[in-house]
C-alpha cells in the first residue's frame, strides 16, 4: 500500500473561496469602523485528504493566491512544508513579503499544516509536539459603537463563561474612556484582569497621560497604545509606565525581521503575533521562538480555531485572543470549533489537524468568490 513517502501523495488541488459575513451590529475601535468580516480559505488536497486554512482578508488575497502561488503548491509533496514555504516566500519578492500576499501565503501554509496532521492522522498538537494541555484566553471586543450595555453584557457573559481576562477596545477622548472602563470594571468584577486596545490611536504624550489613569481601574494589559510601527514610542511607553502594565504588540508583523527588531528595540511585554498573517503555522511557531529566546511572553492575535494548537506546543506562549467576530465566524463555519471551559481552550484529541470540518451548506450563504 502506497505510504506517505509515495508520489501518490503529491498535492492533487488547491481551490480557494472567499465569504463575508455581516456583522452583528456597528463595529469600530479607535482608528476604525466596520459592518462586514472576510474570510478566505484554501483547500488541499493530497493523499484522500483535504486540509483547510484561511486568512481574514480583503477577497484579493484569494485572487493572489490562484494567480502567483497555486502553481507552486500543486504537484508538492504535502509532507515537505518548509520548501514549500520558501518557494511560496521567493515568489512573493516583486510583491512584497507583507501585507495581502503575505496573508494569502498564511492561508495555505495552515492549510498544509491541517493537511499533513490528517495524513498521519493525528491532532496538529501531536504531529509539533505538546507542551501544555490548555491554553489561557482573554474575550476580546468591547467595541467603541457598543452601548454602555452591551458592554457590560459582553464582559460579563465571558465572564460567565469562565473566562477571567476581557479586553475592550479604547480611542477616543479622556472621560469618554474613563466611563467606558469604569463600566467594563463593574461589569466583570474585581477579581478579573481587564485589558486596553488603543489600536494605535494616541500619540505617545496622549498614550502616557491614559495610562496614568489606568491603575486605579487595575488594567494589565495595554495594546497598541501608539502605532505599532512606532516601535521607539512602544519602547519609551514600556519604560514610562509602571511594572503591573504591560505593553503588547505585534499582531501587523508579517515577517520574521519584524518581530526580530521589535524585541530587540524593547518595544513589548508582551509580543503578539498572527498565524494569519505571519506566514501561517510556519511563521507562527517561529515568532513564538523567537519571543522565546529575548525571554518575552508570546500571544496569538485572534482566529482562535487556527491558533490553538501551534499555541500549545510552545513553551513560552502566555495568552490568546478570544475576539468575537472570528468565534462568531469559526462556530457558524466549522463542525469541531472549540468552546472555552474555565477560561481555557483545549483541542478535541479525536479530531485529526486543526479539528475543523467546513459546513459548506451554511458558508455558501456568505460566499462572494468564486
């Protein structure tokens, strides 16, 4: 019988779709608004198998993927994924190692990951190797355009859940802030950790001057306070603030180099990076390691269904993001999508790769390509 190692598991297909989806209600955060989430997902083929990956990107991420790297993938041994990334990473130089291209690489570098995992037929925790059993998750939305109460019904659901880290999206003027945060404070009680996303929308005086108020609502966790690509302002923030506040950034990394420099110009606490973004499981884990040996704790940026079980094979990893518009998303999408226990998300042993299965009747709802 063939094995593996047989050219009779060379990848057959790659097919690619796009779906959007509407939000719940108005969405912004302080830099931008939104009504729609996009999703684009690859599909492999190989060896009777098919895995699975997707990036949350504009639709031209699929059409960049048909046009400059299907080619590349198809007729590849599914078992040899780092020579595929490499080959997938040169093709992207006339185009930029960044933005949308690299977002299309994200997509089918987790698809081959699912891919091989099947092959073996085992959890993708077991083929890379288990360090943890659970990983910690904090809720993420908290979204500026939100009442006052559907702050606090959010906050308090996952605190419901068992969840004990919520983070709310911050931005606009001082007392507008405050009120906000006093709201999400009583919402979830003293005992949980309330984070802060800023997304980028201070300069570093305003950044500084809304962490000075910070403590007295005990917040922990101070995101994006300044661009990201302001890394001497991360840097000048993580020095100005006090030891319980912690800076984190990362997750618009798309490379390597990126991250490299962000840790060694000092610019976090904690480094957050996207496997959707950063070349997939490939560039995750490598992020992860990277974080790990400045001696940094390591986060995922959203896309939980991705990130789970790359997250538990690292050492070093901290925390990840429970944001709700993908777990809105990842549930209606995927048979096998995990629900958090006590705060904690852990994968379904019996689920070979990423343990997600496309409900295809329910997602062509949304299609918008092909």
């Amino acid at each position: 019988m063939a094995g593996p190692s047989s050219s009779t598991f060379n990848i057959s297909s790659l097919d690619v779709s796009a779906y959007r989806v509407p939000t719940a209600g108005p969405e912004s955060d302080g830099t931008l608004e939104w009504d729609s989430t996009t999703m684009v997902l690859v599909s492999i083929k190989a060896g009777g198998k098919e895995g699975i990956g997707f990036t949350y990107a504009d639709v031209s991420a699929a059409h960049f993927i048909i046009s400059s790297l299907r080619d590349l993938v198809v007729g590849q041994h599914p078992m040899h994924i780092e020579k595929i990334f490499g080959e997938m990473h040169r093709q992207l130089r006339n185009n930029g190692n960044c933005g949308i291209a690299m977002m299309a690489l994200s997509a089918i570098d987790i698809a081959l990951w699912d891919l091989k995992s099947k092959i073996v037929d085992l959890p993708l925790v077991r083929l890379l190797g288990r360090h943890s059993e659970k990983i910690s998750i904090y809720g993420s939305g908290g979204f500026i355009s939100y009442t006052d109460r559907q702050l606090a019904d959010q906050m308090s659901g996952w605190a419901g859940q068992g969840i004990r880290q919520m983070k709310m999206k911050i931005g606009t003027g001082d007392e507008k802030t405050h009120h906000r945060i006093r709201v999400a404070r009583e919402a979830i009680g003293p005992e949980n950790a309330l984070f802060v996303d800023a997304n980028g929308a201070y300069s570093v005086r305003e950044a500084l001057r809304m962490a000075e108020g910070f403590e007295k609502y005990h917040i922990t966790w101070y995101e994006e306070p300044v661009s990201s690509d302001d890394l001497e302002g991360l840097a000048f923030l993580r020095s100005h603030t006090t030891g319980k506040l912690n800076i984190a950034a990362g997750e618009y990394g798309f490379n390597l180099p990126y991250f490299r420099v962000m840790l060694e110009r000092h610019a976090v606490d904690v480094l957050q990076a996207d496997a959707t973004r950063c070349g997939g499981i490939t560039g995750f884990l490598k992020a992860g390691r990277l974080a790990e040996a400045f001696q940094i704790p390591f986060s995922f940026h959203c896309a939980p269904s991705v990130h789970l079980h790359a997250a538990l094979s690292l050492s070093g990893f901290f925390t990840g993001e429970y944001f709700y518009d993908h777990t809105r998303i990842e549930k209606l999408f995927f048979e096998g999508f995990r629900e958090p226990g006590e705060g904690f998300l852990s994968p379904d042993p019996g689920r070979p790769g990423l343990g997600l299965e496309l409900k295809k009747r329910v997602a062509d709802k949304y299609r918008i390509f092909p």
